[in-house]
C-alpha cells in the first residue's frame, strides 16, 4: 500500500467521524431549540401507551368478568350479583341472557321490551318473532326475518291444503336468499316441481 492510499484512507475515516461529529452537533442544536416541544412529545406518546395499555387491561378484565358472570348466571339464574355484573360490564351480553329467558318463560312484557330496542337490531328482530310467535301472530315489520316469517305462514298454509296462498306466500322470498331452496323443496314435495 503506498503513502498515498493511506493518506486517503486516513482521510475517508476523518471524514466519516467529522460526518458521525457534524449529526451529534446538529441533533444537540435541533434538541437544544425544540426542547419543551421534544419532552412534551415523548410524554405524549408515554402517557398514550400507558393510557393504551390501561385501556386495554380494563376491556380484557371486564370481558373476563362478564363470561364468569354469564357462567354463573347459566347455572344459577337468581343469582342478582352475577346479573348486576353482566349488565354493568357487558350490556350486549346482558341483552342476550334477558331474551333467553324471556324466550324460555314465554314472557311477552321482556320480549317487547327488546324489540323495541333498536340498539340491538338483530336481538330487536329477534323478540319481535318471539312475540309473535307467544301471540300468536303474524310478525309485523321484521326486516331481517321477514323472509323466516313467509316461509313459516307459507307452511302453515300448506298444512291447511291452501296451496295457492302459499305459493303466494313463497312468491315473496327472493331468489337470494338461503331460505328459497326451502321455499323450492316445500313446492317439490307437495306435488308441484319448477
């Protein structure tokens, strides 16, 4: 290796440690300037993770706390502890349980209590079916199971031989839904095949 390579190469680390000197300089000045803005942002972001991270413990405990609840309830249903604790910590959970009773002691007051909550649209459906069905009646302004209740009183009509009616009747379901290779089963098996 010749004088002037290691001159050169000499010269190359200089220039990378006066490069590495240069960045150090410039950060302490960037850190210098924007001080208050640098440590206000840090704590930003510490105080957001740890807000997270607490957030996130408390959704998981509360969770947790729910499916006990929930455990308990399905083997002790008079257990008011247990009930208040669902309701507080989940209320989806808690609307859930209430129909399931309601369902299983035919209780029509809770079932209209539901269908009227159209925060749980799906559950609201649901209980308005179920009432119907504890009175007797045809379900009135189902959206999502309107196509069930056709189907249903399409049977039925079928049981009493009123075949027409209920082609009309099944005449209503669309062609998308799951429901109509029922609706084409029903029609096939009672003599009349499309």
């Amino acid at each position: 290796m010749s004088l002037k390579e290691n001159i050169d190469s000499i010269k190359q680390e200089i220039g990378a440690e006066e490069q590495f000197l240069e960045s150090i300089i410039k950060t302490e000045i960037f850190y210098k300037k924007y001080k208050r803005q640098v440590q206000a942002g840090v704590a930003i972001l510490i105080i957001a993770a740890i807000g997270y991270a607490s957030y996130s413990y408390i959704q998981q405990r509360d969770l947790r706390l729910s499916n006990i609840a929930y455990e308990t309830l399905l083997k002790s249903p008079n257990n008011t502890k247990a009930l208040n604790t669902l309701k507080d910590k989940n209320p989806p959970l808690y609307q859930v349980y209430s129909f399931r009773i309601a369902v299983r002691k035919k209780d029509a007051t809770k079932l209209a209590e539901l269908a009227k909550d159209k925060k749980y649209k799906f559950l609201a459906d649901l209980s308005q079916y179920q009432l119907a069905q504890i009175k007797n009646t045809k379900v009135v302004n189902s959206e999502l199971l309107k196509g069930f209740a056709l189907l249903e009183e399409g049977y039925d009509l079928l049981k009493e031989g009123k075949k027409t009616q209920a082609e009309l009747k099944f005449a209503q379901i669309d062609e998308n839904s799951p429901l109509y290779k029922i609706v084409k089963n029903l029609e096939h098996y009672q003599g009349k095949s499309k």
